[in-house]
C-alpha cells in the first residue's frame, strides 16, 4: 500500500470513529434523545436503500421508480424468518435474516429484472413502477398465504435487535463495498452503459449482463436496508413501501447528484431530518404546512441545482487511487448526469 | 351475460374519463418530453371548483365543467412557467423530480383547512340518478353525460390538432424545438397552450369523476393519474389515439377483474398486463419502435 494511500486511511478511520463517538456521546448527555435518535437510524437506513437506487440509476442509468418494493420485499422476508427463529435474540440469527433479505429482494430483481431490462428510459421506469404496485397488492394480501404476513392489518413481532451501533457499521461497511464496486471494471462497465448504452455494447460491453447486475445488487442492498428497518421498527406495513416512498429514493439519488456516493449519502441523511426538524419548527399551530414547506423546499432546491447537489463530484476518500485525478473534472470519469 | 355487458359499459365509462386524463399526459409528454406527474392533481382541483361550482355557487352543471376547465388551465400554464420552464434544457430527470414537488405541493396545498381542506366530501350531485333499460342493458344517464361529453372532446381535439394552426404548431414542436423554431412557431406559447389544452381535458374528467363516483378529498388525483398515466404508456406515449386505446383498456381490465375476479387484485392485474405489453412491443401497442442511432 503506498504511504499516501495508508496515509489517507488512517485519517479517515480516525474520522469515522470520531463522528461515531460525537453521536454516542450526545446520546450518553442526552442532546439526542430516543426521538432524535429513532430519526437519526431512519436516515441510515433510508441512505442504505438510496445507495442501492445510485447503483442502479445513477451510475448505470437505468430508471427504477419501484425501489421501494424491494425495500419492502427485504423488510417482510427478514421480519418474518426473525418472527418464526424468534426463541433466541442472537447476533447470527440477526446477519442471516438481513443476508436472506438481501437474497429475496436480489432474486426477484434478477427474475423481473432480466426481462424488462431492455426496456428504455421512461417505459423501464412504468415498468418497475407497476412492478412495485403489484408488489404492494401481494403485501396488502399475504396474510392469504402466510398468516404471519399480517396483510393489510401490517406485521409486527420481528425482534428489534438493531440499534445504532449495528446501523452505523453496516452503513460505513455498504458505502465502502459501492465505493469499491464502482471503481472496478464492472463498476466502469455500468458507467460506460450510462454514458452510451451502443458505445458500450461496441467496446465489448455484455450491456444486459451489466445492467442486470447493477439492478440485482442495488435491489439486494435495499432489501438490505429493509432488512434493517424491520429490526428496528416494530411496524411493518405495506404503505410505508408503496410507491411513493419509491419517490422518496429516486428524489434522494438525483438531489444528490447522479453518480455521486457522497451526493447520496449526504442528502438521504439531510432529506429525512428536513422533514422532522420541519415538524420541529413549525409547531402545533403551522404542522399542516409542512407538506406544503416540504414541496417548496424540493422544487426550488432541483430549479437552483438541476444538475444535483454534488452532480459526479466525490469527497476524496471515496475515490481509489488511479482515478482520483479524474473525478470532478468536466471530462472526468463521472461527470455528465447521464439522463 | 348481461351481467358482463353491464360491466363492459361500466369499465367503458371509467376508460373514458382516463382517457380525458391521459391525453393531457400524453400530448405534454409529445412536446416536452416529460411524464407530468402533477397532472393527476390538477385533475383533483378540477374536481374541487366542480363541486364548489354546482353545489355552493350555483352554477349548472355545464357552466360547472367550463369553470374547471377554465381554472385548471390557468394553473397547468402557472406550472409549466414556474416548475418546468427553467428546467427544459437541464437533465430530463430534473423537471420529473421538480414535477413530483408540485404533485406534493397541489396535494398539501389543497389540504389546508382554508383551502379544501383535509378531509373526504360527499359529492350531493346535481341531478338523480336514472337508470334506463336499454335492450336488457341497464345504462344510467351518468353514463350517458360521461360517454356524450368525451366524444364531444374527444372531436374537439381532432379538430383542434389537425384542422387549426395551434394543433400544427403543437405538432411540430413535437417534433423538433428548434426546428420549430426555425419555422416561426413560437415554442414557449406552444408548450403553455398543450399544458392549457391538457389541464383543461383533466379538469373535465375530474367533475365527470365527482359525479359519478361522489367521492373527493385532495390525494383522489394519485390512484387516477397514474392509472391515466399508465394507460398513455400502454397505448404509446405521445401518441393521441394511443392514449385513448390505453384508457379503454385499462377500465375494462379494472372493471372486469373486479367484477368476475377479485377487486384487491384489480391494480395488480392492470399493471401485470402492462408490463406484459411492454415485454411484447417495449414503446407501446401504437408506438413507433425506433432504431437504435449512433
């Protein structure tokens, strides 16, 4: 490793554990109380699925409006395989409801994914929307199936193990698997799919393999984050993943800036505390503006920076090495918002 | 049998009152290119001044319609001049999410008490309901009203796009702005006239749907503008007929599922249906599947 590399992530570990140990020691003085801080762990896991929706869209371009299903897909598998192991609280029982989250939500990305794919633009984007709605209808009628599932009455009884300790490591361990992913060929490759699908496909580029993986492993690190949520909220119900809240994803992804870790991280962490600081600030009497304030807020923030926040730009320890000197830059490897 | 023609003319009048609301996303998304996410909610505003028309300000039902026509074309031009406008030449996904803000603003907007305010109304409709037996068809007289005012639309429309110099200038803004532009059409006026022309339609279908089914509160245009919406998509966006024949097909297979099948499973059929049309002709039933450029 060469010495600026260790360098860079010595500093950076040290920061990590800092903001780490600023949150507990707030929480330990009690400036973030427990609804602070059931805010704070909201946004981690909104930031986990919204990783997942910059995979698929904002570094290989493909338009998915029905994230949120998988989302929830994750949150009903890995609730319920925790409700029926639900004797011992153990750690290991925890990961592997969270990996069979991941594994439900990445296979039934794969099976849909596979066939409208090759769908274009706005009619992928319809496609993946209808998906989520049928998804939704199986969750409002899964009590059919599986009692468990609580259809439409909602589901509650997962064991809620995750806390913030367990959120913020998993958070920092997904940002750095993107981080990795996306520098690496098949990162490149999914970039090259954004910028020219034909070019692409012409340098040697499976362009359907690409654009199923990057779908695949976005939906499965959602289903993560779902995962997630359903360890940490006691209340699973289907319209907490309809569609809008597919909306609320793809507003994160391109108010951060298509192609940007830092733009997605950055700006689901600040989106999901606007909304309670909002109800914070706005009191008894003015609460029923916030949606109003809420929808201002989104209109003027994407007519100022159309382009997202931090539209391809990186804070450097998210990028490797050999490309460092390329990001940012106009011609750089992530500029362009591929729309 | 009877019983399934029936629910064909039922699932024909829901078809129709989507096709007023899918032409406006249709013909908008003709000439910017953008799926217009706040339609669904001017067609809830249409709804409102409805009501408001012919329950408190004493209009008659016609003068009722042309009120909301008359308001929501105001608003949909107020949008495109303030939410889409400067964001045409920026990236397309940026007017989509600036679209979702006014959606959200329209909703919460109307949701203040002091504006229509938060909860469902009952809709006491200007006139009884009268049932007819037709040749063993029972047909109401809402029917009636809803299958006569979209005809008389949808022939205004025709004549409107292909007989007047508005219709042509919308039509070649369609093609290419600056090719338009090139030719003397005046696009900015152009691009306010299709969001006035489409709002108006969607204002139309929304006091159709307050009468027939008397039911509304703000959030009613979410469900409806994005089956409207998914039905300009079925048909082939952009594409005027296209979107007729997606809303038609849409109310059959909502009203038929929900009839013979199950009525929870109702949206999922439909869209089941339209991601199975997509897989077949991926641009829609009439789109036109252009080759690949480089």
């Amino acid at each position: 490793m060469p010495d600026k590399n260790r360098k860079k992530f010595i500093i950076v570990l040290i920061a990590t554990i800092a903001v780490y140990a600023v949150i507990r020691v707030l929480e330990g003085t009690e400036i973030i109380n427990p609804y602070w801080q059931r805010v704070l762990d909201q946004a981690l896991i909104m930031t986990m699925g919204a990783l997942g929706l910059s995979i698929i869209y904002g570094f290989t371009g493909q338009f998915s409006l029905g994230h949120a299903a998988f989302f929830g897909l994750g949150a009903y598998s890995a609730g319920l395989f925790a409700k029926l192991y639900n004797s011992d609280h153990s750690m290991f029982l925890f990961i592997v409801s969270l990996l069979i989250g991941a594994a439900v939500a990445g296979l039934l990305a794969l099976l849909i994914g596979l066939p409208i794919l090759r769908l274009r633009s706005d009619y992928l984007g319809i496609a993946t929307l209808g998906f989520g709605i049928i998804v939704k209808v199986g969750m409002d009628n899964s009590n059919k199936l599986i009692s468990a599932l609580g259809g439409a009455t909602g589901m509650s009884g997962t064991p809620q193990i995750a806390n913030f300790d367990w959120l913020f490591i998993f958070l920092i361990l997904i940002v750095l698997f993107v981080r990795n992913f996306v520098y690496s060929s098949y990162g490149r490759a999914c970039t090259a799919v954004r910028e020219d699908e034909i070019a692409a496909d012409v340098l040697g580029i499976n362009t359907t393999k690409i654009k199923v993986m990057a779908f695949v492993l976005g939906c499965a690190l959602a289903g993560m984050a779902g995962g997630m949520y359903a360890h940490r909220y006691p209340f699973l119900h289907p319209s907490s993943f309809d569609f809008l809240k597919s909306f609320d994803f793809l507003l994160v992804v391109v108010l951060g800036g298509l192609g940007s870790i830092t733009g997605t991280v950055v700006t689901a962490i600040a989106w999901v505390f606007l909304l309670e600081v909002l109800r914070f600030v706005l009191g008894e009497t003015f609460i029923d503006f916030r949606g109003v304030i809420y929808a201002l807020i989104l209109i003027v923030a994407i007519i100022m920076r159309p382009q997202g926040i931090f539209s391809g730009k990186e804070v450097g320890f998210l990028v490797p090495k050999p490309f460092d000197t390329l990001v940012g830059r106009k011609d750089g490897v992530n500029a362009g918002s591929g729309s | 049998m009877e019983n399934l023609a029936d629910q064909i003319i039922n699932g024909l009048q829901l078809g129709l009152m989507y096709a007023l609301i899918a032409l406006g996303y249709t013909m908008v998304y003709g000439v910017v290119k953008l799926i217009n996410f706040a339609h669904g909610d001017v067609f809830m505003v249409g709804a409102f001044v409805g009501y408001f028309g012919f329950t408190q300000w004493g209009m008659s039902v016609p003068l009722a319609v042309l009120t909301a026509m008359v308001v929501c074309s105001a608003l949909g031009v107020i949008i495109e001049r303030i939410a889409y406008r400067p964001l045409r030449y920026a990236p397309k996904i940026a007017a989509l999410i600036s679209a979702l803000g006014v959606s959200l603003f329209l909703e919460f907007f109307s949701s203040l008490k002091f504006v229509f305010g938060p909860n469902y109304r009952v809709v006491q409709r200007p006139f009884e309901e009268v049932h007819w037996n037709v040749l063993g068809l029972n047909i109401t007289n809402i029917q009636v009203i809803v299958f006569v005012t979209v005809l008389i639309m949808l022939a205004l429309l025709q004549f409107l796009i292909y007989r007047t110099k508005v219709g042509m200038a919308m039509r070649t803004v369609s093609v290419d702005h600056n090719a338009a532009r090139l030719m003397g059409v005046n696009v900015d006026n152009t691009i306010s006239m299709t969001f006035a022309i489409g709002s108006a339609f969607a204002a139309a279908g929304g006091v159709l749907y307050a009468i027939a089914y008397p039911q509304i509160h703000p959030f009613m245009g979410i469900m409806p503008g994005l089956k409207a919406f998914t039905a300009a998509v079925l048909g082939g966006i952009g594409i005027i007929p296209g979107a007729v024949l997606g809303a038609i097909i849409m109310g059959q297979v909502e009203t038929l599922t929900s009839a013979f099948l199950s009525s929870q499973l109702r949206d999922a059929i439909a869209f089941f249906i339209l991601i199975l049309v997509l897989l077949v002709r991926p641009t829609g039933i009439l789109g036109r599947n252009e080759p690949d450029k480089v």
